[in-house]
C-alpha cells in the first residue's frame, strides 16, 4: 500500500510518498500528483525517502508528470532524499539526466 | 533446507508483493548482499509486470511460475508463463541521452533487468515461455 501526503506551500507543493510503487500502486501515485497539475499548480517536491521500492511503472509515472511539468517552462518536478537504492536505480535508468534530486526536501523546496 | 522452491501464482499485479516477498527470501537463504538483492526484486517484479501486461494482456488472464534456486555462484530464478511470447531483440533499449520529451516510451523494465542482473536468458517454446536471471554472490567489502 502506498500512503501519500501533499501540501501546498507557498512556492510549490510538496508531497511524500511512502512504501513500495510498482504496477500496483503507480497510478495510484500518479492519480495524486496528476491532481495537483489539474489544480494549476506545476512546481512539485517529491520527499521518496519513504519509498521503500520503486520500479519502472512508477518511473514511467515520474517521467509523464516531469514532462506535463516542465513543458512551457511552467514547473518542474523534483525529487528529495532518494534513499541510496533508489538513487542507483535513477543512475542505472539514466534518470540522473532528467531528474534533479535533492539531498534534503528543503533543498529541493527552496530551489524554487 | 531444501536447495530450490517454486510459487505458482495468479498474474494479478496485487500479487507483485507476494512475488517480491518469495524472491526476497530466497535472495536472503543465497546470502545475496542488500544491493544484490534489491537487483533481484526489482528484476523480478519488472519481468512479472510485464508478463501480466504484455504476455497476457491484463490481469487474471493466466499464471506465473516461479522457481529459485541456490547456486555455488548465486541465486537463478526461473519464471514462466504461458501467454504471448515475444522477441527481447526488437525491444529497443532507451536513449538515455534523448531529450525529456521522447522520454517515457517502453523498454525501460527490459533496459534495468539486464542492468540489474547478471545473466537474462529468453526462451519461446509454443504455449510457454521462459526467463532464467541469475544474481551472482559478491564477497562482502
């Protein structure tokens, strides 16, 4: 089961996501963030440190809200305190190229 | 402590977790390390994603075999099903270099499992087809 949390800051929204996001559970995470682009709002932190697994659905869900993100240069989507695992996950799928990850959710929340 | 088990199981995407759960461990009995283990179960979970997706066109449409195996050099898992076979060579690889919008495309579950582990071997015989990965032990650092 995934359990996902948002909040709406001042400069972006930030939303935590905890547990394991595979085929089961991907468009569950998309669903979520997918919501908050449809409210107009496309600067998005997302805190994976409680990502426990994350496979290529839920890359692929990561990749689709990054590109609705970024397209006319109205947002982005960054991702905060990948665990070790999952940051040689987005390493191995050439992600890092894509994606900017933050250390700490404060980082990536004040690079707005 | 028996040297190989199998799991015969629903290809329903709910069941993944069971599926990880049995990989898991038998990663754990092959003294796979975290990272190594980590590899299988990702590998593991994309080969049976897309066994569900492609091979059978959905969910509930037909079972997935499961066999893993301890080995002097690691952990082989097996996994079979018994939908539509296709050919790994025309999946194409992404383009890690392609700009962000010809990003998302398929091919990215196929691209980690053969990152991920150390040998993936297709085989199509009429009615089954199978996939054998094996994880190899590493000495601890």
């Amino acid at each position: 089961m995934l359990e996902i949390t948002g909040q709406e800051l001042r400069r972006c929204d930030l939303v935590k996501v905890r547990g394991r996001v595979d085929s089961d559970t991907a468009p569950e995470l998309g669903r979520a963030l997918h919501d908050i682009i449809k409210a107009g709002r496309f600067k998005i932190v997302l805190n994976v440190s409680g990502v426990s697994f994350m496979s290529s659905a839920g890359l692929r869900q990561l990749i689709d809200i990054l590109k609705t993100c970024k397209r006319w240069n109205r947002g982005n989507l960054l991702l905060a305190e990948a665990s070790p695992k999952l940051y040689e996950v987005l390493e191995l799928a050439g992600l890092l190229s894509i994606f900017s990850v933050y250390k700490t959710e404060a980082e990536a929340v004040g690079s707005f | 402590m028996t040297a190989d088990a199998s799991l015969k199981i629903a290809g329903l995407y709910q069941n993944l977790v069971k599926i990880t759960d049995f990989v898991t461990k038998w990663a754990r009995t092959a003294r796979l390390n975290d990272r190594a283990m980590y590899a299988v179960q990702m590998s593991v979970d994309e080969a049976c994603s897309n066994i569900i997706e492609h091979a059978y066109g959905g969910e509930g449409k037909g079972d997935i075999h499961l066999r893993c195996e301890l080995l002097d050099a690691g952990l082989r898992v097996t996994i079979v099903d018994f939908g539509r076979p296709f050919n790994p060579q025309l999946v194409e690889a992404p383009n890690l270099r392609a700009p962000l919008e010809e990003w998302g495309a398929g091919g990215l579950g196929l691209f980690l499992m053969r990152q991920l582990m150390d040998e993936v071997s297709f085989s199509f015989k009429p009615g089954r087809n199978e996939l054998v990965m094996l994880k190899k032990r590493t000495p601890p650092a």
